[in-house]
C-alpha cells in the first residue's frame, strides 16, 4: 500500500473505493476543527433553456413587488404548491447587454441569442466572439466549492447533474456546449465540467464512490451493484494491511468504521427518502429510461407520439432526491442542476399536452394570445416544480443544530432568456432577448430572504449579481468573472 494520507481511500475491486476515517496515523490532533453541531452551508445553481415571456407578455414575473404570499403566477405557483414561497424570492428586470465582434460589453453577449446567454448569467464573462457559445469563466459552483466544500473538497466539491438526456435534435448527441452549466480553473486552465445525466450512474457514484469511465463500464458497475456484493469486502484486503501499522486505538475506529459502513449497505435497499428527520438513503433508481429519439423541427406528430422524451421527469425526479441526500448527508455542499438545455428541444407533450419542445413554446406552436403565454408559463412551471420539490425537501430535513437544512442552503435558478428587444431581428417583445430576465432565489443560508420570501424588481441589473450577492453571502467574493456588486433587498 501506498503512503496513507488524510485523503488515503481503500479501493477495491470493481473501483470501488471506501474513504477512511480520520486516524491518528495521518496527523496529530489538529486545533480549531469545525464544531459538529454547526450546521455547513450549501449552494445550488440551477438552470432551464426557456425564456419566461413572449410578445410582451408574462405569464410568469408578479405584477406587485413585495411579497411573494398570495401573488405567485401561473409559472411559480410549484412554489405554493410545495409551501416554500416565504423563503423563496423572485428578482426581475434584468438585463444581459449585448454586442458585436470587438464590442460585446464586459459580462455581454454576442448578439446572436441562443446558447450566448448562459456564459455571461453563469461566469460573469463576456462571450469569445460572435460564435462562441463556450463558457469562458469559471462559474459560481466551483468558485464557492473553495469557501464551502470543508472535508467534501477531496470527494465531491461540485455535484453536477443534469436532467435532460439528450439534445434531440441533428444527431442526437450530448448537444455540445449547449448541455454545459458548470467550469473551473484546473492548473491555471479553464475546464468545462459535463454533467452526469445517468441517474444510476450518479447514484452509484453517491453511494460507491464510483464514477464508470465508459458506458461499458458502467454496464459492468451496474451488475456489480445488482449482485449487492457488500464494499467492505471488496477492499478487504487493504483494510488488513493497513490494520497490521495502526496503534490499538486507530485499529477500533477502523472496526468502527467499516461496521457503520456495513450497516448503512445493509439498510441501502429498506430505507426509503422521505421527508423524515434524519439523513436517509434512496432506493436504487433502476435502469435509466430509454433515449428518446430525434424529432425534426415542427413534427407535431413526432412530439405527439412521445419523441424528444427520454422520461425527463423521472430523471429531474431522482437528481433532486440525490441533491437532496448529497446535502442532508453532507456528501456534497455544493451542486449545478441542468433541467434542460439551452435552445431546449425537449418534448412537453408527456408533461403538460403540448405537442411542440420547450423552446417552440414560445413560438406560438400551440397557438397565440393567452394560449401561447400559458404555455410558455408552464413550460417555465416545469423547472420550477422540481426545483420547488427539492426546497421542500431540504426544508422537511432536519439539521445537526435543529434547524432545517433549508435554512443553511442558498439555492437559485435561472433561465435562458426572458423577453423584449431582439437585436439579432430588431424586434421588440420577443422571447430571443435578454431583457426582463429573472432568477427565483430559495433558502436562507447567509441571511439571503432572512425577511422573507419577496419580488424584487431589479432594473437592467446584469443576472450574474444575484449570484454575486448569493456568493458573498455565503462567505465568497461578490464578484463572478467581469460582473460585480449585489441586489438590494435579497439578503436581510
């Protein structure tokens, strides 16, 4: 065995790797460690590739300010549904400016619209060029995994996950940069992160430790974890060789660890996720649903018959319940949550009857006036049910100090685009604009809607600060990339 370190894991067969508890071995007794009744803090940046309005109307943005009790819209209401619009605030008016080769604005867009939005509202960056929908910044995920992620930082800093499964239309593939939420700067070079979209896969990551490399891979880790052949025995031979240098005190916490980690194996499969008090562990998810296939541009027929589905909700289901284990465990402190891609061409006929993707919603594929804007208000609905469930969750969870998780989590979604001018058309009232976006805020970790759940109209104010603002709350810099500065009103 190699030289043990504080960081030092058992792996055995398979891959599978088993972390250990701290040791005398790895160093002396360190002062100052972090009191184990306080609770830690955590974060979560979601996103969903929709805009919120269309042909100057919104169906989703609160007509009143102030708060949210009682003045939730057809496309918030999840938030009432799921009883947490008293800690959920709503900022509004925002705007991401815009340009053209050499002068897109610092924290601006190029002014073609799809894909262009998510890297200035998630990194606080510029767009490269014209063309260049990558991300060019590290975004807040990563950035507040370094204030955040405490003994998590060396397992799982940043959970990336994603609901959506494939792009759906062309070739059908990942979708590029367009399936990507999430970077970091590794060795002084900016990293794309994908997202694990496989919900058995991150499952099996959870709880093993595991992540496959290859779909063949994973296929084997699958019949692994099926045959239920207990961890510990498959790293039972590292643990007897490192058992053989420890002292008599470091040998009875190893037994005491492995003990705990058999009868948390043993209690995998009968203990469900509930709203219960204490930190529980989900059942296995099964094999992932079945890729949907690629559906051509207005095939209604292809969407009515279920294409571009590969049971999205079921997916967005089990990444919520896995955030939600991951945070209540503290597994991880800080997540990304992709519901969908931008320019999203996921089917919403399986959801709600509309026989169109996400993103022609707002086209008037299923007919204009109030019939459109419902349904682009529902489109929106669907990401925030799923995001409203996961609060409910953390909310319905007890922490080590008392409190619920949900006060120690600071949580915020955000959407592709919101609606008004379009320069790329030179059109006013479009959904191809990144005018009058929003950004739905939960939790109150850091004192963020410590007076309570609200609609803050925020004029013309770059996206990327409510995520500065959530970030210095939380103990980070408020500062993302070019975009700097807070929102009044969101914290206190």
């Amino acid at each position: 065995m190699k030289k043990t370190t504080r960081r030092a894991v058992l792996r055995g067969l398979g891959g599978f790797c088993v972390a250990l508890p701290f040791l005398e071995l790895f160093s002396a007794k360190r002062a100052g460690a972090a009191d184990p009744t306080t609770p830690p803090l955590r974060y979560l940046i979601a996103f969903g590739g929709t805009s919120i309005g269309m042909e100057s109307r919104d169906f989703v943005v609160p007509t009143a300010t102030g708060s949210l009790v009682g003045n939730l819209t057809r496309g918030l209401q999840p938030l009432g549904d799921a009883g947490v619009e008293d800690v959920t605030s709503i900022v509004s008016g925002m705007k991401i400016p815009w340009g053209s080769g050499s002068n897109i604005p610092a924290g601006g867009r190029a002014v073609r619209f799809h894909s262009m939005t998510p890297n200035p509202m998630l990194s606080g960056m510029r767009s490269g060029s014209d063309d260049d929908e990558t991300l060019q910044g590290a975004t807040s995920d990563w950035i507040l995994s370094e204030t955040l992620a405490g003994p998590t930082a060396s397992t799982r800093p940043v959970m990336s996950l994603r609901a959506q499964a494939a792009y759906y239309r062309g070739s059908n593939g990942t979708g590029g940069n367009r399936g990507l939420m999430s970077a970091r700067m590794n060795g002084g070079k900016l990293e794309k992160i994908t997202p694990q979209f496989s919900p058995q896969v991150a499952y099996q990551d959870l709880f093993t430790g595991f992540v496959p490399p290859d779909p063949a891979e994973a296929e084997k880790a699958k019949r692994l974890l099926n045959r239920r052949k207990s961890v510990i025995d498959l790293v039972s031979g590292d643990a007897e060789r490192l058992a053989k240098r420890l002292g008599a005190a470091d040998r009875i916490r190893l037994e005491q660890h492995f003990d705990e980690l058999r009868g948390l194996e043993n209690r995998l499969e009968a203990i469900p996720l509930s709203n219960g008090t204490t930190c529980k562990i989900i059942t296995d998810p099964g094999n992932d649903p079945a890729i949907g296939g690629a559906v051509d541009n207005g095939d209604t027929g292809g969407y009515a018959s279920n294409g571009a589905w590969s049971d999205e909700e079921k997916r967005a289901q089990v990444m919520v319940d896995l955030l939600h284990m991951a945070f209540a465990c503290d597994l991880s402190r800080v997540g990304s949550l992709m519901f969908t891609f931008s320019q999203c061409f996921l089917n919403m006929n399986p959801v709600y009857g509309y026989p169109s993707d996400l993103h022609e919603l707002g086209h008037y594929s299923v007919g204009g006036g109030d019939k459109g804007a419902n349904a682009v208000a529902d489109g929106v609905a669907w990401h925030v049910k799923h995001f409203a469930n996961l609060a409910k969750k953390l909310r319905d969870t007890q922490d080590v100090d008392g409190t619920n998780v949900l006060d120690n989590t600071a949580m915020v979604l955000t959407f592709e685009g919101g609606w008004g001018y379009d320069p790329e058309q030179d059109k006013q009232g479009t959904t191809h604009s990144s005018e009058n976006m929003i950004a739905v805020v939960c939790g109150k970790a850091g004192g963020v809607n410590a007076s309570g759940g609200k609609h803050i109209v925020a004029k013309d104010t770059h996206p990327a600060k409510v995520l500065t603002t959530v970030m210095q709350a939380l103990g980070g810099p408020n500062t993302l990339g070019e975009v700097s500065g807070t929102v009044p009103g969101l914290v206190g």
